[in-house]
C-alpha cells in the first residue's frame, strides 16, 4: 500500500494578517503584567484595583458577610 503524496495547502489567512494579529496578541499579554497585590497572580488591564479576580470576589464577599453581621449586633 502507498500513501497519497500530500498536496501543499494554501494559506487561508494572508500571511500580512497573520502578523498583524500575533502583534495585537503580543500587545495585549504585555498590558496584563500587574500582579495582584495579595497573591501575586494576574490582574485584568481594566481593574481599577491591583487584585486578581479571585482576591476581587473574597474582598467582595467580605463586605457582604460584614453588611450581614451589623444588623445582627444593633
């Protein structure tokens, strides 16, 4: 038995396009260099606040739990 010679397939995205998203990749993966400052792991380019999602959702489930207890000590 013999294998099929393999054809040489055509580029479906031109090459010039190619470049010009792996820069845009590259661009974005330098913005993300902030590191939280709890954990030390990523941050988001738009946070407002230096912490990682998960540091975020803690904090933000912190402030519920504290909002839960004051009524409770009045």
């Amino acid at each position: 038995m013999r294998r099929k010679p393999q054809t040489k397939l055509e580029p479906v995205v031109p090459a010039e396009i190619l470049e010009q998203a792996k820069q845009a990749i590259s661009a974005d993966r330098l913005k993300k260099s902030a590191k939280c400052s709890v954990c030390g792991g990523e941050t988001s380019a738009a946070a407002t606040e230096p912490l990682c999602w998960v540091c975020r959702r803690l904090k933000i489930s912190a402030w519920r739990d504290i909002e839960q207890q004051m009524p409770a000590q009045e």
